[in-house]
C-alpha cells in the first residue's frame, strides 16, 4: 500500500538555531497529538546534523533538499549523497523546479543524483511539473512524461519503487495561484499511468505521488481527497507548526 505522506521543503530559510526551534516545536505537536501520516522535514544541509536527533524518527522523517551528482571529490561547495546519509537523514528533494530552472539542472545530472541517493540509502522526493507557459500549451503531460523518462526510465522496477514522486505545478509555487483538486488529480492520474505502463501497475499503486503548488491548511483537505493525491511537498507553510500541522492534519 502506497503511503499518505506530507514533506516539507524549508527552502532557504532559518538559521541554525531556528531550524531547531522548529522542528523540535514540530515534534512536540505531533507527540501530542499523533499524525495519521508520514512527516518528513527538508531542511538546509547545515541544519541536518542537528536536527535529525532533535526529533523521534517514528513521528518525523528527515531530509536534505538536494545533493550532489558526483560521489566525492574536487567540487567545492557540493554535499554528496554519502554525507547527507552520515547525518542521519532518510530523504532528499531531488529535482525540484527551483533547482531546474536557476541552477540548470539536466535530467542528465538529475538521473546521476537519483542512482546516488539510492545507493546510500536514502529515498528521492523526485520532483516533475510545468511552467505557466506549458500549461498554457495543453502540453503538460508531455512535459512531465519527458521529465519522468529523461532521469528515472534507467531505473529497475525495485528502485522505482523506492521513490517518492511530487507534482508541481510551477506556476502554482509562491504565486498563490493553485492548481484545482481536479486539475490535481487529473495530471496524478496521468501520472500513475505512465509509471503502470513503464514499471508495472503494482509499482504503480504503490507509488506515492504528492502536490506540491500553494498547499495549505484551507485547501489540504479537497486536494488529498482525490484517489491518485497521497499528500503535499509543502513550501511556506512548512516554516510555521500551527500552519503546517493544518496541512498535516487533512489526513485525520
């Protein structure tokens, strides 16, 4: 059985310091007051070491927001799927439109980081999705049918199936605009499709697919009532705990 899951992404936001506020402030809201989900926190690769034994693992999973495409080496700046792994955490966003569209991120790299962070161990939140325009063009299954295959076809059905996936629509990010719980199900459905056709339907139905587009409290609800919509990769409103336990608590 696929999973329920809400992830949140804190992006480039909070110092050390209130990275651990927040998550420790998180962990006492959910010890409290149990969720009938998985949890997971992204948070910055500096917060990692920190933050993972601040939290009970059985209530709150914890990942970074990338990594690197190399194993090791001369690249300065760059954090391997290995560290991120020494640390403790479980996950890591990989792909995400942020990292596509400002740091150019090929499906080519995409697929390299996706063979590391499995191989040390960690689960990819593999994030697909079009821009504005593409949604515009009708051409938004094709746009995600090429981000699915340019870095994940190579993959084995057994490694597939150790992925999360998360839809976003970009131009639904921090714009305020939100794809409608139709809109949503119906590219998640898509979807589901292309990954029975290419990994088998038990892969398939096995595989969690999350929005990700201005999810919060007052629209969680509708969206995760939708068959083929498993949770959220959450953006702002994982930086507040009142705001993204609402979220959270859509699944109760």
């Amino acid at each position: 059985m696929r999973k329920n899951i809400v992830a949140g992404n804190w992006k480039m936001n909070k110092n050390l310091q209130e990275g651990i506020a927040l998550a420790k402030d998180l962990n006492a809201a959910l010890t409290a007051d149990k969720p009938n989900c998985d949890v997971i926190i992204c948070t910055p690769f500096i917060h990692l070491a920190s933050v993972v034994p601040a939290v009970d693992a059985s209530i709150i999973g914890v990942g970074a927001e990338n990594c690197a495409d190399k194993v090791s080496g001369a690249y300065t700046g760059e954090v391997s799927a290995e560290m991120v792994a020494s640390t403790g955490a479980k996950y890591v966003i990989l792909g995400h439109s942020e990292r596509r569209a400002y740091y150019h991120e090929t499906p080519e790299i995409l697929k390299e980081k996706v063979q590391l962070a499995l191989a040390n161990g960690l689960t990819p939140i593999f994030c697909i999705g079009e821009v504005l325009e593409e949604r515009q063009q009708g051409i938004q299954n094709q746009v995600v049918f090429d981000q699915l295959a340019g870095s994940l076809f190579d993959l084995s059905a057994e490694d597939f199936s150790k992925i999360v996936l998360a839809y976003e629509p970009v131009w639904a990010i921090g714009t305020g605009l939100t794809a409608t719980p139709e809109q949503a199900e119906e590219i998640h459905a898509y979807i589901r499709s292309v990954i029975a056709e290419k990994f088998g339907a038990e892969v398939a139905e096995n595989t969690s697919i999350l929005y990700g587009g201005s999810c919060k409290p007052s629209n969680a609800k509708e969206l995760f009532a939708n068959p083929n919509v498993d949770g959220g990769l959450i953006g702002g409103a994982a930086l507040k705990v009142e705001d993204f336990k609402g979220i959270i608590d859509a699944f109760k």
